[in-house]
C-alpha cells in the first residue's frame, strides 16, 4: 500500500484503524499452495477472523480451523462450508461439540482425554477425530509461544496420545494425528522434529488417513523450503493427506495499523506518544513482539495547521536519543515499539505499525475505557470500511441495569 493511500484511509476514517491489503492475503496464500502443494489449507480464524476477510478466503478456496463457538459461528457465517472446518483447541464442552456436530463439521481435534470423554457423549456419528500429540520438545520460540514443550497445556503426550487414538479407532472415527509445534517458528530443524515425532504414532495406526502440522511459521521470513522438504518426505513414506493451519503467515504482513502522534517528550529518551497502544496492538506487550514502525511520507497535518508532515524534509532525526513509540494508556507496557529508528516527528504525524494483521484487532480490548478501532480492506488500491470504530454506548452497550 502506498503512503499516500494509508494517508487517504487515515483521513477518511480516523485513527487508530486497522488495514489489510487482500491482494497480499492472495499472494501469501499462493506461496503456501506453491510451497506445499500437497497440502490443504485451514486458516487459523484466531489469527484475524475479520468477516470481510473470511469471506476472501472462502472466495480463496480455503477452509477453517477454529477454537471455540465463537470462532465456528464466524467461520460458517462468513460460508466456510463445515466439512472443511477443523475444530480445535483445549476448551471442548458438551455445548460446543453438540453445535460442531449439528453444523456438520467435518473434523474435530481431540486435544485430551478429556475432550474424547466429552465428544465420546455427543451423538456426532459423522465426525471424525484427529488426537494432538505433545512431542515434548523446545520449538525455539518465544515461551508463550512453544506449544510443543512438554510444560506446554496442548496435547497429549505420546503414550497417552496413543491410548486416546486406540479408544477413537474402536469408534471407526480416527483420522490421525496432529503436532502444531509453536508459533513464529523459524528454525528450521523443527519441521524435522516433528516428522520423528510423528513416525512412530503412524507405525501402530498405518491407515490413518489425515496428518495435520498445525500452523506457526514466522513470519517475515519464514523457512518455507525446509518445512515443505521435510513434510513431503514424511507424506512420499506414508501415503497421508496433509492439513496445515496457517494464521499469522496468511494475514500478519497484509496488515497495518494506522495511528497519529499526540505528544513527543523528550528526556533520556524521546517518547513519541500515539493514540493507539496496547488495547489496539497487544503483542508488544505480551509478548515483547516488534512491528515496524515508520513515518507515513508526504500526510499532512489533520489539524490544519498548514504543516506538511513529509518524512523527506526532517533530516536525520535525533541521533543517539533512543525512541520509543508509546500508546495513550497508564501502563509502561503501553508501547508499539521500543527503540524505533524515527525521524524527528510532530503532533499529527501518521504512523504506520506493520506486519499488524495478525493477533491484532484479535486481542484488541477496551481496556481503561478504549474504543476498539476501525477496520479497513484494501483491494486493487480501493479501500473500504468493513468495520466501524466503536463509539462510548458500545462499552455499555451489554450491560443490564440493575
């Protein structure tokens, strides 16, 4: 997206807002599907689950994974149709696999024996079951994030694992196996220890139909070739259908958050204080995740001042004055960046946070009172709102008077 189409968005609609580029969502999934041809696709619908985007992947020929009600209810609303939704995660009532098996969804990952409990009392004759392993080994990723270590809560480890299998093959309803070994994974030995972590699990189960590797690649360099190398190995040996589950690496880069620069402090470091933080962009905080953060070139002034805001004219900054990019709230972990190389910057100056589709407006919050913020698709350099900035009465728009 050029600077001067983020600027026309950020004056047409406000800030902060959210904008994904669809053209990128299409590129990122052709890359997949050039990468691994062999595989079908289920977007991780955590990672954005935008309506306007859903849509697109549909359109695109993608399925689903999703976590909970909420998630299924989004995806079969946007038209994922339910044979091709994965149903996952950790939190499986009676409620949630009674609606799963209603809808007709296809597939289910069991990611307990208490899950199996659950499901083995829901009448879901048509839904077949994949068992999430714990493999137990470091990822190489943020903690947060290894969701194969063996303290991580996802899965089973592999004795009972296979226990779970043999209790679901009795059904006649057993697919295979699934490891999703962490997210932001950018070693590219994992893809390995998940083919070995696998092998064995197939050798007693060597009918199982389905294998899925999850999701996680990082992003923005991801090791394609070597993930792809060692799954298509793994799949030549064993003759199984492959799911993957990408999230952040279909929407991450498509995605930046637009926000201005209320006030600049400056001290033993300058302080560039923005009207979008932690409540709009939560990563940084949780995670201490970088986006870049850079001037939009050539915006000026929404205040009207006469001042163009052109990151050509300022020179080289403030060497040595080391930047932070803070957010509006009373928190120090407010913060989209920290250490950000900035020009000097002004009031009303726009700022563009990429790589911000993904985990963003997803776990965005209205904490300390904050309006979650608009979003915005861009197709072909055509932009439109697909969901409106929320306004005060949307904080209490829930509550019950007592």
């Amino acid at each position: 997206m050029t600077d001067a189409l983020l600027s026309l968005i950020a004056r047409r609609f406000g800030t902060p807002t959210y904008v994904y580029d669809l053209d990128v969502v299409d590129a990122q999934v052709a890359r997949l599907r050039t990468a691994f041809p062999f595989a079908d696709l289920r977007y991780a619908v955590k990672a954005n689950a935008n309506g306007a985007l859903l849509r697109h992947l549909v359109a695109l020929g993608v399925g689903a994974e999703a976590l909970t009600e909420g998630e299924l209810e989004r995806a079969l609303r946007a038209g994922f149709q339910p044979v091709q939704v994965v149903l996952g995660g950790p939190g499986h009532t009676p409620g949630l696999a009674r609606r799963a098996a209603e809808t007709g969804v296809g597939l289910v990952s069991l990611d307990s024996v208490g899950a199996w409990r659950v499901w083995r009392g829901t009448e879901a004759p048509d839904t077949r079951f994949l068992v999430r392993v714990n493999p137990g080994f470091d990822p190489h990723t943020h903690e947060h994030l290894a969701t194969a270590a063996a303290t991580s809560k996802f899965g089973e480890p592999t004795d009972a694992a296979l226990a779970v299998a043999r209790e679901v093959a009795a059904t006649g309803r057993f697919a295979g196996f699934h490891v999703h070994a962490g997210s932001m994974l950018d070693d590219e030995a994992v893809a390995g220890l998940v083919v070995a972590a696998l092998e064995p699990l197939y050798a007693e189960f060597p009918d199982a139909e389905l294998v899925d590797f999850g999701g996680g690649l990082a992003v923005p360099r991801p090791p394609l070739a070597s993930f792809a190398a060692a799954y298509e190995r793994f799949v030549q040996r064993s003759g199984k259908r492959v799911l993957l589950e990408p999230g952040r690496f279909v929407i991450a880069e498509a995605g930046t958050l637009l926000t201005r620069v209320l006030h600049v402090k400056k001290g033993a470091r300058r302080h560039v204080i923005a009207d979008a933080g932690m409540a709009d962009l939560l990563r940084p905080a949780l995670y201490g995740a970088s986006h870049p953060v850079r001037l939009v070139a050539g915006d000026g002034d929404p205040a009207g001042d006469g001042r163009a805001a052109d990151a050509g004219g300022r020179g080289g900054g403030e060497p040595g004055l080391p930047t932070d990019v803070d957010g509006p709230l009373c928190e120090n972990a407010d913060r989209l960046g920290q250490d950000v190389e900035l020009p000097a910057v002004e009031t009303g100056d726009l700022l563009a946070v990429g790589t911000a589709g993904a985990y963003g407006f997803a776990m965005a919050s209205n904490y300390a009172g904050s309006l979650r913020p608009a979003e915005v698709v861009v197709r072909a350099g055509e932009a439109r709102l697909v969901r409106r900035r929320e306004r005060p009465e949307d904080l209490w728009r829930l509550e019950e008077e007592v």
